[in-house]
C-alpha cells in the first residue's frame, strides 16, 4: 500500500507549538487512524503538521494525495464549532432573536461546496439527517447540529484523508452512533482515510485500524488496533480524594425554589422550541436536563442564567424573584455558576488562564470595590483544587480545548454559586480530568444548600448526586 502522509524526524519552528521530540508519522492507503492522548498531550498540534500548518525546522512532510492538498486533505475541528462559522462569533449571539433573521440558510452555504455529484448531496443530507436543518441559518443550529453541518461540508467532495478532531464531542447517543456508520460507508464507497483525535482509547470507534498515542508533547511509535487496545487492557481508574474547597467566603441568596417556569413557550418563526413547559427546581436539588440535539437543552438553560432576553416575557421566577420586576442581570447571575458551549466558542481573551477564572467573580462586569487580590488568590487556589495550578500562567488561547473547557469550568466555582449550571461541562476532557472534575461537583453538590443543573449525553458522567430528571424532546 503507497503511503498518503508522512513525516519524518520532524520538528516546527514555532517554539511555543513544538513538540518534545521529533514526530515520525505514517497514514497508508487503507487505513483508519486515532490520535489518543490526555489534554494538552500535542493532538491539535500533530493535526497541524499533518495538514501543512507548520514550518518545519527539521525532518520532511510528504503528502501523496493525487490532487490538490487543500482539496484532497480536510480537518474539522469540532471544538468551539461556532468560531468556526462563516461570520464572527460573540457570546449570547444565538439568544438575540433579532439577529436571527440575518445570515445564509445552512442550504445555501452547502451548495456553495463542490460535490462529488448531486446524487451524492442528497445521499449525504439523507445519511445526517440534515433536512429539517437546511432551512436555518447557523446561529440557530445547537451545537449537536452545527458539528452535523460541519461534517456535511467537510465529506461533500468526498477527500482523500478527513482529519476530525474530537468527533463524537456534544453528539447525542443517535448521532454517534450514526457518524460511525457514515464514516464506514465513505471509507469503504468513497476510499476516504481517517485521522481522528481522541482523549481515551475506550472512545475509539471500530473503523480504527491503527493507534498513535500522545503522552507529554511526544508521539508513540504506530501500533495496530489490537495492539493498542492490549496496551490500554487492565488500566484502574483510582478513587478521588478531594480536600475542602479553598472558598474564602460566599454570597449566599435566600429563597425555596431556585427556578419556577409556567407555561413556557420558545419559538423562533415556524419553529417551536418547547411548548408549555412546566418546570420547578427546589432549593438543594440536582437536575440532570436530558435529550437528543436540538430539543433545547441549552436554549432552556440560557433563559435560567439571564443569557437570553427573552426570559423576561415569560412567567419565570428565579430566587423567588419574578422575573422582569427590577432586577438587573447582575443581580441574577452572582449567584449562578455557569459553563456552556456558547460561552467556550464565545471566549478568546488572551490573558492568562487565572484571570479567566477571576472573571467569574463578576461574570465579565467591571464592578466598583472589587478585591482583586482576593479573586486572583482563590483563582489560584482553585486551579490548583483542580489539577489545573501549572495552566495558570499560560495564555487562554494557548491552551488545548480540553485545558480551556478545564479552565471555564474552574470559572463557574470561582463565586462558590448557590446555583451551578453545567452545561456538557466535560466536553474533551481526559479521563483523569472528568474523575476530578466529577468529584469536585459531587463534593460542591453534598452541601444540601446547592442547585445544580447538569447537561451530558453520557450517563456514565452524570454526578452520583443527581436525583432528578427533566427529559426535552425534538420538536
């Protein structure tokens, strides 16, 4: 079989991307490649080689794909999928129902891709799923969906290698499992390889044929699938110890329901949301928030947390307050700790990761007699709670996507909430991250004062402490 991309002893020159020792690389015809690693471990970095994204100070890069590079060789990168739009991007966009109207339907930004042929599109469209979606305009898609629309895109013209970082990320169980039969059939009908990312070795799919492992900025030797898998057999994962939180103190709101909602109705044009939705969430409770993409999880969560205005023409009270009766944004969300995709895709501030977290004291509003030495201290303190004090320093941009979603997700503790909201907040987190991040939610969560609303569609991540359920289905 003739080799399609190889690298060879190489290394970049860009000083703040390089990884710790040379890369040797191989994709063959025929085969199905992982990239598994740890967050931070130099996966996005490895892509960017591969796809010509670096100069190389030393070593080769040699791609024989039998056409045009940028044609033949694609990558999607899922992770902060609405910065990758055709437009800019800013956080709370998605809730402003008046921007809604502008922009180009998914439709039309589709067929402005090549194709192998029209049969193909159609068969596509058919094999995503993307009908019901070809009439919206992106900023409407959830992100399940957008990732549907960025897949579309990507396996239109049919590439000679597709690269997908962190695929299965914010899919429903319907849609992983729908992914996976797509990516057999274009392998097989199409002849397209596959490099894709992942953060452990249980996420593989069976199209793998062949395992690269990153550990600590280095790349392993490449090993067949069964090989892989005989290296990863037998792993334990250790119980979590957690010391007490390093809070110095807390804003502690009175009242007995934290969310009451009567006959809530969302619809943007034709499409309805939810219908006349009754919702009650008591003081103390955990409620996991479930349903396939698109049924409105996030836009749900986005009237709780004074993100979307239309909150305040419905019948909402938050805190025991009625909403729309005086009270500012301000005074909702200093109370509420909150980690959402939106925000994640909305947030590129290059400062360091600690002032990201000390953020979260004032939800990003420059408030007058705040103790900055204070919130810069129990920042600290909780990167470090959280395995995270070595990112502390490092610019929020520079960091992997799994090191960013750490550091927000650190942000939404930061003011020790009395209500956490999390939305899919182990999205491209290592397994040893998702065991700290889990037991700090439980801890956070024993004190029986604390509200939670969780977002994920792997149960197994679901916090022991959850003991309700609110299930949204697809309008």
């Amino acid at each position: 079989m003739g080799s399609l991309i190889s690298l060879r002893s190489a290394v970049i020159s860009n000083p703040f991307r390089r990884l710790a020792a040379p890369v040797d690389f191989e994709l063959d015809e025929g085969e199905q490649i992982a990239l598994v690693g740890g967050n931070g471990s130099g996966k996005s970095t490895l892509i960017s080689m591969l796809a010509g994204g670096f100069y190389l100070r030393e070593g080769t890069l040699r791609h024989n794909l039998g056409g045009e590079t940028y044609k033949a060789l694609k990558v999607v990168r899922f992770n902060g999928a609405y910065g990758t739009t055709e437009f800019p991007y800013y956080y709370q966009q998605r809730w402003h129902a008046s921007e809604r109207e502008f922009g180009i339907s998914v439709r039309d930004l589709l067929a402005q891709e090549p194709a192998v042929d029209e049969k193909w599109r159609q068969e596509l469209y058919d094999l995503l799923g993307m009908g019901p979606l070809l009439d919206r305009t992106i900023m409407v898609l959830s992100s399940g969906e957008l990732r549907r629309y960025h897949l579309a895109k990507a396996l239109l013209s049919a590439p000679k290698v597709l690269v997908l970082e962190a695929p299965f990320i914010g899919l429903d169980p319907e849609t992983r499992e729908l992914l996976c039969g797509l990516m057999d059939l274009v392998s097989e009908r199409l002849g397209v390889s596959f490099i894709m990312t992942f953060t452990d070795l249980d996420m593989v799919p069976p199209l793998v044929t062949h395992v690269y492992f990153m550990k600590n900025l280095t790349c392993s030797a490449k090993m067949t699938r069964s090989e892989a898998l005989a290296l990863g057999a037998g792993r334990a994962e250790s119980c979590i110890q957690l010391p007490d939180f390093p809070f110095t103190g807390r804003r502690q709101v009175s009242y007995e329901n934290a969310v009451v909602m009567r006959n809530i109705t969302i619809a943007y044009g034709e499409r309805t949301i939810f219908s006349g939705l009754d919702w009650t969430v008591k003081r103390g409770e955990a409620w996991n928030v479930t349903g396939p993409n698109g049924s409105g999880k996030s836009t749900l969560l986005s009237l709780v947390c004074a993100d979307n205005p239309k909150a305040y023409s419905l019948d909402m009270t938050l805190f025991d307050v009625p909403r729309g009766s005086g009270e500012s944004i301000w005074d909702i969300k200093k109370h509420i700790g909150y980690l959402s995709s939106e925000m994640h895709s909305g947030f590129n501030d290059n400062i360091p990761a600690v002032e990201v977290v000390a953020g979260g004291f004032a939800d990003g509003y420059a408030g007058a007699g705040r103790d900055r030495v204070g919130e810069f201290a129990t920042s600290s303190a909780l990167l470090e709670f959280f395995g995270a004090g070595h990112l502390a320093q490092r610019l929020f941009p520079t960091l992997s996507s799994g090191e960013q979603r750490l550091v927000l997700l650190v942000r939404a503790f930061v003011k020790n909430p009395d209500l956490l909201i999390l939305d899919e907040p182990f999205q491209g987190l290592d397994s040893g991250r998702r065991s700290v991040a889990k037991a700090a939610i439980e801890r956070f969560c024993s004190d029986s004062d604390k509200t939670l609303l969780f977002v994920t569609h792997f149960p197994e991540e679901l916090p022991d402490v959850i003991d309700n359920t609110l299930e949204l289905r697809r309008n």
